[in-house]
C-alpha cells in the first residue's frame, strides 16, 4: 500500500490519453501528494472533465469526514472489514 505519490507528467502528455480543457483546471506538477491533498481527476462530472478531488475515502457512517481518513485497503481482507464489507 502506498500513502504518497507523484505527478510530473506534462499536461500535454495527459492530453494526450485524456481529452479536456486544460484552461479548466490550473494544473501544476507535484512530486509529494499526501491522503488528503487535491488531485487532479479526470471524468468524474462527465465525460472529458477534468478537476481537483480530495484523495481520501469517507465511510458511509463517518459522522465528521475529517475525524476519519482511510486511503486505501487491502484487497485480502476487505470484505472482511466493517468500513468496506456493504
């Protein structure tokens, strides 16, 4: 499992998989992204969209979002757990 990660890829690069407008997001090249931090996401709105989302999962009975801040799990154990198992 990772905690952190990078994005250095131009945004031309990107372009070329992913079609949007690059006006619509100022996009700047990261080499420490955190759980928490905004990341550049691309079609969650709708095709050829692209925007900041926090990185991070909330659970569905997390009554503050910010008290609980799960990034990830793992794929052997996670219906096992209460957070993933519905």
């Amino acid at each position: 499992m990772c905690g952190r990660f990078g994005i250095a890829t131009d945004i031309e690069d990107l372009q070329d998989f992913f079609v949007f407008d690059p006006a619509s997001v100022e996009y700047v090249k990261r080499w420490n992204v955190a759980p928490t931090d905004p990341v550049l996401t691309y079609g969650a709105r709708g095709p050829q969209t692209a925007e900041y989302m926090r990185w991070g999962l909330i659970p569905s009975w997390a009554r503050d979002a910010k008290k609980t801040r799960p990034i990830n799990a793992r794929s052997e154990s996670v219906s096992e757990r209460p957070m993933f198992r519905r």
